[in-house]
C-alpha cells in the first residue's frame, strides 16, 4: 500500500498488503512492536551489524523515530495528490501525539488518518481505506495506530505514527458489515474488534502474526444492544469490556477460546436510575471496572461469588456484577478514562474532573464556552517522570496538577488545556453539520466553505491560514459562487434564501433575497456582473440583476420560472457567440437543455429562447461550456450511462458521444480547469464521481487512458472547486463534514496517457479479448462484408477494395455486433461522423474506416453491457404477478407498448423484428427468398411467443443474448430504470 487511493476502471479499489516486511520481522524477532519501538537510534545500528537482519536502514519502521513524519516529503507522482484536509469525524476521538508544547494531533476526516502539527501549520495523511472509517485506537506510547472502517471490502490498519507506513492490513475481517469498535492492548500485541449489524461478532487479532484469521471470536445476541465501544484491561490482555447503551459485557480469553459475560443491571437493582451507558474502563489497582452513565453516576462492577485469589481470574467473565452506583454529578457523563493513577470524567457541559482511586474529587477543568466533551488525550510525559496522580495527591499540601491535555467536543472544536493555568485555547473549530457548498476566488488564493450549520469560512488554501467567518443562524448553506471578477460571493441556502455577501470581509452587499420555495442547489454570475442566477429542489430557475441606483450598482430581483418538472443538474452563464451578450442554460433530469432570452425578459417574466431536449434515455448529470479546440463550439454533458457528449452551442445537435471514467459511478459535476500558462494549447477537465474526484485530458475522445481517479469521500461528494490558477481542486464530502485540497500534477497523468499507448492501441483493450481477440476478427469480418454487400452480394464484376463503408451501412454492422441502437441514436451516430468536418471543409463526410468505426462502437455501446437486472427492472415496473409468483408481462401488452410507446413499430416492423430474432422466416421456402407475409409472420409470432412472458424468456428465447451483469457498482444513478418515460 503506498498511501494512495487512486482506481482504475472497473477494477477493485484495493490492494492485498496484508502484513508488511516490517511486522514479520517484529513477529520473527520474537518482540512486539512496543518492544521495537522502545529501541534506541544507536542499539539499532549495534543490533543490525550483529544479527544481520536489518542492513542499516533497510527497515523504515525499525529506523524511524518520533518527529521525522514531516521531514523529506517528496512529491507525488500520481495525476492528484491529498494535500489539505479541512474537518474531521467529530464522532471519534482526537489525539495528542507529542509531548510537551509541540501540538501534534492525530484524528479521522472521512477515509482518512490526518496527523496536523498545528503549531507548524502542517499535514500528513495516512491513506488506505477505501470506506469511511469508523473506529480507531492509539496504543499508549502514541505510536501505534490501528483504524478500521464498514462498507463493502472493510479492512483493519495497523499504522506506525513515526513513519506513516501501514505495518499491517487484515482483510476481511468482518466481511459482512465492517467494525464497529477497535481496542490494542497494552502490551500493543492484540487488537479486539466488534463488528457492525444486527448480529455482531466480536475478535481477538494477534496483529504481527501473518495469519488472516482472528486468535478467538463469539458472536453476541441483538439484545444486548448495539456494542459501539470496546477496551483492554491494563494489567491483563486476555481481558476486555465492551459496552452499548444498555449492556455491559465482559470477555476473557485463551486457549479455551473467547468466553463472555452480560450482567444485568436495571433501575431496581438499586432502586436508582441508571441513565444510558457511555464508557467503561477497568480499575488501575483492582479487579474492578467501571462504567459512566447519562445519569451522572458510575457503575462499579467486581467480581462476586465465593472464590480465592488464584481462582479470581477464572471467575470472570461470568461473575462480574454491580456492586456499587456512585452518583458523581447530574450533569450526563460522555467520556471515561484512567490516567495513570487517576479517573477522569468528561460531560455534557464541557467539564473535565479528576478522581482519585476512591473516586474522591481531585479537581475540576471547565470553560464556558466548551460543548460536549467527545475525548480527552494527556501529553505524553517526559522520560523518567512520575505519575501524575498518586496516593499522596489527596494527603499532600500540593495542588494536584495533571498534564497538558486536549479535549475534543461533539460540536467539533479541539481545544488545548494548559492545566497550569487552567487556559482553554481553542485549536480547531470546525463545521458541525454537512459541508455541501466549496467555491474558490477567481483571482486569489482564496477557499469559502459553506456548512448546513450556517457556518461561512473563508481561507488561505495556499497558506492553509484561516482568514475571516461568517455565522448565519437562520439556515444552513447549500451552495456558493463566486462572481468572475471576484467581487461578490452568493451563498444560497437551505430556506430558498440568498445572500449576495463582499467576497473579501462577508458583509452583505445588499439585502436578503427569497423568491426560492425550496432549498437553493446552485448559483452562478453572468460574466459581465449585469445578472446572477440560481436554481432551487422546487425545479425552478430564478434570476436577478444589477441594477444602477443612484451612482451605485444594486441587486434585485428580475423574474423566476418553472422550468423544469425534475432535478435541476446545473446552470450555466455563458456569452453570445455574435456579441458580449450574456446567455443562461439550465439542465435538468428531465433531459431538458433550456436556454433563457435574459433581453427579452421583464419584471416577473423570465421568457425561454429554446428548450432542448438532449438524451433519449439516459440522465444528463452535469454540464460545463467546452474549451475553443476547434472551430466549433460546444457544450459539454455527462450522464448517468457513462457518456460525454458534446452538443453545438447554436443547434443544440448532438455532435459527439463518448465513452466517459467509468469508475464505479457516473460523473456528478465537471469544471473545466483554467488553461496552463506553459501551454496554452492542453486543456483538462476535472470531476467527481459518487465517491471520486479525478482528472480528465481534453478533447474527450474515449481514450480510457487518458482519464484518472481517486477515492476522496467514500459517503458521497457533495461539491467540486478548483482554484483560478489549475494547480488545486477542492471537493467538499457532505456528511463527513470535510473539505479536502488535492494537488495537480498534469505531467503525471500525461505521462499515464503516453503509456497506454496511441492511435488505436487503448481503443483495442476496450474491446472483448483485445487486438487479438475474436470478437475483433468478427468486427473485422462484418465491416468488410458491408463492403461486398454495398457493391452487391450476386455481382460478377471487379471488386474496387476499399478501406472505407457508406454511413448507411453503420447500423447494420452495429447490430451484428450485438449493439442495437434506437432510431435516434443512429442518426445521432451518422450525424456525428457526416460533420465531423463540415464546420473546417463545408463539405459532409459520407464513409468512415474501420479504425474510426470502432471508435465509434466503443463511444456509443452501453458502457456495461446489457444487464439481466435492468430487463428484471423493467419487468417490475411493466409487469405483473402471475399465478407462480413471477412477474410476467401479457404477449399482447407487450406488443402494444413496442408499437405505441416510445420510437413507434408498425405491425409489420414489429413482426419482422421478432420473426428475425427468433431465427424465423415465415413465407420463404428453402434457401431462396421469397415474398415476405407479414400475416403469416404475425401468426408464426404468437405461435412462439408465450401469452406471459418473463424477463428471462424475454432475454434468452426472443432477444437470444448472453446476459453479462456488469462490474459492482454502488451508485445509485446508474441503475436508471430502464423504462423510465417507456421509451426501453
């Protein structure tokens, strides 16, 4: 694993490392990583010319030390490199990795591990899981990190903080559902997971052993509740705790396998209220444990029954009950820890107290302005230095005084204590709710983030400096834009609101607009500042000017409309190609491309020029206006099929179809990336997939090659920017509450396209067994048959060979390769080769070779095939239940939709069709060809066609095609339904 997340088409996203040649050698040496990591720089190099297992460094684990994470980056050689991360996992814990008053922390933003010296204003990112993760833990000494994630292919990650490097990786763990809890034991030898779901499994890993299994494991009953919190004993490995808000379970371990423990406890075992449980931890100097509750009370849990001390051990699991509930405080405890010597409690109101083993009050650090506490993390202590909480604390004159500590709160703000002083000082503070809207300056350095808390930041993306905020109370912030000459930022939000604000200090630069009857989903400048535009989750488009006042310019309201009855996909600002008149389009899932006469339009009447609509089944997801590459100009569309298409900026004409990255999901949003100084003739287009952010060389052209991509927000992407000079973009993760920089390196991802070959070498590997294949042969032996039967099959005269077919043969070689395309999308195939050269020539093009015709059958096919469960979808949704249960469609029902619904049949048409699939020839007597009877074809159909068909009779019998299900997707768009507007 080389800390990068980067896909290929239609491949897994996940490598096999299982556990590296560091963690062999700890297994090996016979010593644990905790051992390893307590070695002295100068017994390294001793012990290496000893044994010979280690040559000088030849181990970056074994050589590494704390601080060096930092020192000799190198630069990436992947097209996109994680750079910044803005916003963490406020659900897990923050850590302090360093000591004294260095602030290193360690925590989750979305699939990712961040480790950020604040004080040094820096970053390193420990990337590996292709999921979210869900859970992770730090051994003691801050060096080990284990975290692990659910979703499909979940895997566990043992991590060494002073390298960054993935020391071990276990594979399907938990392949079911993923983990939801993680623990490492003291002596950093074993990890204890708690999978997710309703049944959840629990196991012991020995993590520097290479096998793939776990050491023991138990499933536990759903009525324990849902166990989300897990951890060792001390004093004893083979010993652990979890708990979920209602049950407490208690495991010991070993050769007898995993055994457990549930006690019951309720409100009448003390006649007291217990309260939900948080935490549990395990006493420091006694066989107890203990357990925070909602109520502000602690459980005391000990072992009960008649046993000796020899035997205390073999007792538990079994015997731990309650014995004592301490009611400490009526404020909800949340978090639960021992520190060294001490119990320290965090709670609801920001609160953090220490106790002592009696749990007698020690001291109290609490600020008013601090939420929920979610964790608390100690410095580590300097070498040589004593417990901070001993015996003598409660005895002694001295003021009991712990250790520097950094508290994290469910409200997401990390916060520094200096306990000396009792200082609060707040080091991060970041968006508690969703991060849907980015936008970066078209002039500056500069980033805002948009949170549905209401939260506006803007900052320094270059010097990752925090510059100025913004709080909005009303409602959150769903989408934002800068204006092209950055003087204005919009922010349109989730109350159908509009601020139009200063793009330097926020301040509103004129009153609050709100003609929007639902949350606003996008807003966009004209560029000439005369107009800006939104669109809203109500399918409406509205617009509003500027206006002079007076000596000064003033926005107001111009006109909104209706005018689409699906999704709004974006709208787009651009310029009349015969002047410097403004032009709006807005594209939407109703297939509709809209375009809006600004200059006609008046006050409360917003007047459409042309409404357009571009794709026949497949949904249009996105657009962008085309880069000058030609003569021509276009507008660009991405759709839920995995094409590109590009469409005449005047006719609207489908010019081009190509096949687009096809990485797991289609393009959701596109944003053509501004033109390189160093050479202004390469332009390239960024992207995001469901879960992917990726890069793209222009033109487009189907070269799979020539497109990368790499995993960013696995629970969805919710915005894409990139910054005014092409070197940055930014995508935003919705509900992971993030926002992540990613450097661009274009030299990388040319040099990936250079090797994967030119002309029509990457065009070959897309086709079924390559250039050497046989469904190549067959290619081959249909295009040139369309030669002979363009000249005439019976013929005796001199063929004139030709590298070339007419147009009209197009889709019959199309057909008899398996594709079948609609009657519009064969014009739209002819059209695009007959002006390929129209707009530079004047003149149409009337034949294509057989390299250009492969390109075009790769542009246009269905991406994944024909899949058996969109003919299954159609049928649930066209069908109904037969006596068996099955869902069957009536002969007759189906042969009225094909004929009424969609691109109508005649009878005939439809007969023929049929009779031909069904290898059939009705009215032809031996091998010569006869009149055609459609009567007789009609006949022939309902003697072979059932009365009820289903949706496999329907594939195999009648169409006759092998149905090959696509590679695993988890998007949703892309399983469109098939007869969506009846037109499959």
């Amino acid at each position: 694993m080389d800390g990068s997340n980067e896909v290929t088409p239609e491949q897994p996203t996940g490598g096999r490392t299982g556990i590296s040649s560091e963690a062999m050698e700890m297994s090996q040496d016979g010593q644990t990583a905790q051992e390893v990591a307590a070695v002295p720089e100068q017994q390294m190099q001793q012990r290496s010319g000893e044994d010979g297992q280690h040559d000088g460094f030849a181990s970056s684990v074994w050589a590494a030390m704390p601080g060096m994470l930092f020192q000799d980056r190198q630069t990436s050689l992947h097209p996109l490199s994680l750079s910044w991360v803005w916003g963490y996992n406020s659900s897990l814990a923050v850590h302090s990795l360093m000591d004294g008053e260095d602030r290193v922390l360690l925590y989750v933003s979305s699939h990712t591990v961040v480790i950020h010296d604040i004080l040094g204003n820096r970053q390193y990112h420990l990337q590996g899981h292709t999921n979210t993760i869900s859970c992770l833990c730090v051994s003691e000494d801050r060096r080990w990190v284990a975290t692990a994630d659910r979703g499909p292919d979940a895997l566990i990650i043992v991590w060494d903080s002073f390298s960054g490097i993935p020391v071990r990786t276990i594979f399907e763990s938990h392949p079911e559902d993923g983990v939801s809890a993680i623990a490492i034991s003291q002596d950093v030898k074993y990890l204890a997971t708690i999978s997710t779901g309703t049944v959840q499994r629990v196991c012991v890993w020995r993590w520097t052993s290479p096998t793939e299994s776990p050491e023991c494991s138990t499933e536990l009953r759903p009525e324990f509740g849902y166990q989300d919190y897990v951890i060792f004993n001390p004093q004893n490995p083979y010993e652990f705790v979890s708990n979920s808000k209602t049950q407490v379970i208690f495991y010991l371990w070993g050769d007898a396998g995993l055994q457990y423990g549930a006690p019951l406890l309720s409100g009448q075992t003390f006649n007291s209220v217990v309260g939900r449980f948080s935490q549990s931890v395990f006493h420091f100097n006694n066989s107890q444990a203990l357990t925070a509750t909602s109520a502000g009370k602690l459980v005391v849990w000990d072992v009960v029954g008649p046993h000796t001390p020899s035997k205390e051990l073999q007792a538990k699991p079994h015997s731990m009950k309650p014995i004592k509930l301490v009611p400490l405080q009526e404020e909800s405890l949340t978090v639960l820890q021992v520190f060294e010597s001490c119990i320290v409690t965090g709670d609801v109101k920001g609160q953090v107290k220490f106790y002592n083993g009696q749990l007698r009050f020690l001291t109290c650090y609490s600020h008013c302005t601090v939420g929920p506490i979610r964790s608390i993390s100690f410095s580590k202590p300097p070498p040589g230095a004593s417990p901070a909480c001993s015996t003598s604390c409660t005895t002694s004159s001295q003021p009991f005084i712990p250790r520097n500590f950094i508290l994290s709160t469910s409200d997401a703000t990390v916060l520094h204590v200096a306990t000396d002083t009792t200082n609060f000082e707040k080091i991060m503070e970041e968006a508690k709710q969703a991060v849907n809207a980015i936008a970066c300056h078209p002039r500056r350095e500069l980033i805002a983030v948009g949170s549905h808390c209401g939260l506006l930041k803007v900052w320094d993306y270059q010097q990752t400096k925090y510059l100025v905020s913004r709080i909005f109370t009303q409602a959150g912030i769903q989408c934002l834009s800068y204006d092209p000459k950055g003087y204005f930022l919009a922010a349109g939000f989730t109350d159908g609101s509009v601020y139009v604000l200063d793009a330097i200090s926020l301040k509103s630069s004129s009153k609050e607009f709100k003609f929007s009857h639902g949350p606003v989903t996008h807003v966009s400048f004209s560029h000439d500042l005369d107009y800006f535009a939104t669109a809203d989750e109500k399918y409406s488009v509205t617009v509003y000017r500027r206006v002079l006042r007076h000596g000064t310019g003033r926005w107001e309201h111009l006109a909104g409309l209706h005018s689409h009855y699906k999704p709004i996909r974006g709208i787009l600002f651009g310029v009349q190609l015969d002047s410097n008149e403004p032009r709006l389009l807005s594209l939407g899932e109703d297939r509709q491309l809209v375009e809006y006469d600004l200059n006609s339009s008046r006050k409360d009447h917003l007047v459409v020029l042309h409404k357009d609509r571009i794709e026949q089944i497949a949904v249009p997801l996105c657009l962008a206006w085309y880069p000058q590459l030609s003569t021509e100009s276009f507008i660009l569309t991405a759709n839920n099929h995995y094409k590109m298409k590009l469409y005449n900026t005047t006719t609207k004409m489908c010019r081009k179809t190509l096949l687009g990255p096809t990485y797991g999901s289609p393009l959701e949003k596109i944003q053509i990336l501004p033109t390189s100084t160093t050479d202004p003739r390469k332009s390239y287009l960024a992207y995001v997939t469901k879960d992917k952010v990726g890069l793209q060389i222009l033109p487009v052209d189907g070269n799979p090659h020539k497109s990368s991509a790499f995993i960013c927000h696995p629970d969805g992407v919710s915005d894409l920017a990139s910054s005014y000079d092409g070197r940055y973009v930014f995508t935003a993760g919705g509900n992971d509450c993030t926002v992540m920089k990613w450097e661009v390196n274009l030299n990388a991802l040319d040099a990936a396209a250079s090797l994967g070959g030119e002309d029509l070498i990457p065009f070959y590997s897309l086709l079924d067994g390559g250039r050497e294949g046989e469904f190549f042969r067959e290619m081959e032996d249909f295009f040139y048959y369309a030669q002979l039967h363009n000249h005439g099959i019976d013929t005796l005269e001199t063929r004139q060979v030709s590298t070339h077919i007419p147009l009209e043969e197009i889709p019959s070689v199309m057909r008899a390769m398996g594709f079948y395309p609609s009657e519009e999308k064969i014009e739209d195939m002819i059209n695009e080769v007959k002006f390929s050269t129209y707009v530079d020539t004047g003149e149409q093009v009337t034949k294509i070779n057989f390299g250009d015709f492969i390109k075009l059958y790769i542009n246009h096919r269905p991406a994944f095939g024909l899949s058996m469960k969109n003919i299954q979808r159609a049928f649930q949704v066209l069908g109904y239940d037969n006596e068996n249960g099955d869902k069957v469609i009536d002969r007759g029902d189906l042969l009225l939709l094909l004929q009424r619904r969609g691109e109508h049949m005649t009878e005939d048409e439809l007969a023929q069709c049929l009779t031909t699939l069904m290898r059939k020839h009705p009215g032809r007597g031996g091998s010569e060809p006869d009149t055609y009877d459609p009567s007789g074809a009609a006949a022939l159909t309902e003697e072979e066609i059932p009365e009820e068909i289903t949706a496999e009779i329907f594939a195999a019998d009648i169409l006759g095609l092998p149905i090959a299900e696509p590679e695993k997707r988890t998007e949703k768009s892309d399983e469109s339904s098939v007869c969506e507007d009846t037109e499959a």
